[in-house]
C-alpha cells in the first residue's frame, strides 16, 4: 500500500504511466478493429471486444492454449465479449499476432 500511495505522489510517473496506457489502449483498439471486432469505447486499463465470426468463449480458450490470458465472462448481454487487460506494447503485439493465427 505504500508503495501505491509513493507511486500516486510521483506526478510525473504517474503522468508518463497514464499516456503510455492511453496509447497503448488505442493502438489495442485499431488493431483489434482492423481484425474485425467490435471494441467497446474505454477509459479504463482494459477493453471489451467481440468478433461476431468467433465465440468469445471459444476464442479465450484458443488464446489460453497460447498463454494468452483473457477473461470471459458467461453472462447476460457479455457472453460473447472478450475482457482484454492494455498490457506493454509488447503484450499487446503478442495478442493480436495470436489473434492473426487464431482467426
């Protein structure tokens, strides 16, 4: 907890920390767009999408077996929509490429 409220007084980190997710969530967002998902506006550290050729269960488990972990959520009116975590850059190149091999 102190390390959080230590980060939280850093302004500059947390400034610099705050665009790097803002970027990396938009760039998250063109190229799962370009792949044909639908992605749901976001202001968090995470986004909902869903491709309507794939079932969103089945895709999370094509992405697991690829040590890409998302979650899914077997609920009402979300059953078919991905929860993806911004990650690193990297993070989030490895998901798409794995989404190339998936879709």
């Amino acid at each position: 907890i102190f390390g959080a409220a230590a980060a939280m007084r850093d302004r500059e980190y947390f400034e610099e920390t705050r665009k790097r997710i803002m970027a990396t969530r938009t760039e998250l967002n063109s190229g799962l767009s370009k792949r044909n998902f639908i992605v749901i506006p976001s202001y968090a550290n995470f986004v909902f999408a869903r491709n309507e050729g794939v079932d969103a269960k089945e895709l999370s488990s094509a992405l697991r077996q690829k040590n890409i972990l998302v979650r899914h959520f077997q609920l009402p009116r979300i059953d078919q929509f991905i929860r993806v975590t911004v990650g690193s850059e990297n993070d989030c190149e490895q998901l798409l490429k794995a989404l190339d091999e998936i879709l």
